[in-house]
C-alpha cells in the first residue's frame, strides 16, 4: 500500500484524517498515485493537478524520503522506499511571500 500525506485544506475537502493509503497496479509512479488519488477522491480532481494537461499546479510540490520530486517526470518510478510504504509520498502546499 502507497502512503500518502496530504496537506490540511485537501484533508479537509476529500473528508479524511491522517494519511490516505492507496493501492498502485503496476509501476508506482507520480502520475500512478495521483490517478489513484482522484479517483478515490473525485473532489481532488483540479486542485492537485491541472485538469487538462494534468501538470502538477505552481504551488504544490511533491517529497519523498527528503528528496523535491517536484520536477521530476511524472512517469519516474517513486523511490523504494515510498513503493514498500516505509515512506509516504508528501503533497506540499508551497509557501510564497515575504
């Protein structure tokens, strides 16, 4: 099972506490998890990822066993560590500002 932690407010919009767990078919990969995670969750659909091109949005960043896998392809295969579920796949909500 994939782990994911998820910030507050998406928390909050899909209804549930803690990390959500999720089962990848296949190569664990970002854009794996987060189809499982949308279509899980259709009210995540949009607010993760672009609707249309399905690009991760400016403001949300993706971690992963101390590592920004950020701006890494959305087909490269998440870490060992995050596919056994030692580690779970953080989504981030980026700060901005001064």
């Amino acid at each position: 099972m994939i782990r994911v932690m998820l910030p507050t407010h998406l928390r909050t919009l899909a209804r549930v506490d803690g990390e959500v767990t999720l089962r990848i078919n296949g190569p664990v990969t970002q854009r794996a998890v987060l189809d499982a995670l949308e279509s899980r969750y259709p009210m995540l659909r949009g607010t993760i990822r672009d609707h249309v091109t399905h690009k991760r949005r400016p403001f949300v960043r993706f971690f992963a066993c101390e590592q920004d896998l950020s701006h890494e392809s959305p087909d490269t295969p998440l870490p060992d560590a995050v596919v056994t579920g030692a580690e779970p796949l953080l989504i981030v909500g980026a700060m901005a500002g001064g």
